[in-house]
C-alpha cells in the first residue's frame, strides 16, 4: 500500500491564492437572513417549527458534539 505525500509548500502555495479582501463588512452581516427565518418560524406549523429550531441549534452549537443535550438538564 502506497502513500501519496502532500509537500508543505504545495498547500502553502495554494492558501497564498486565497484573498478576503474583495468582501466588505456588509456582506458579512446576517441580520436580514436572521429576520427572514424569525418572520418564517413565526408562520409555519409545529413540525416546520422543530426543523427550524433544529437547524439553528445545528449552527449554533457547531463545536458540540452531542447538541441534543444542550439546554437540558438531568435534574
């Protein structure tokens, strides 16, 4: 079994070619998408009303591992 080896110049190369400058500050806020799924949530029936909750708690808690347990208690 043969392993391919990836040279650290290779990747370095290819994060020089990233760049973050073409976006501006205001591309970057969130406020509009988070009014849309408010005024969304506040709509949708109870089933949609967990997958939403759901989806938030998903990129909310992206470092957790287990997120079913968040905010609950074993009291």
């Amino acid at each position: 079994m043969s392993l391919d080896v990836l040279m650290v110049y290779n990747v370095h190369v290819m994060w020089t070619r990233l760049s973050f400058s073409d976006i501006s500050s205001y591309e970057l806020l969130i406020q509009q998408q988070i009014d849309v799924i408010l005024d969304r949530f506040k709509e949708v029936d109870i089933g949609d009303k967990v997958t939403i909750k759901s989806k938030l708690r998903e990129s909310a808690y992206l470092d957790d591992i287990n997120i079913s347990t968040i905010g609950y208690s074993e009291n």
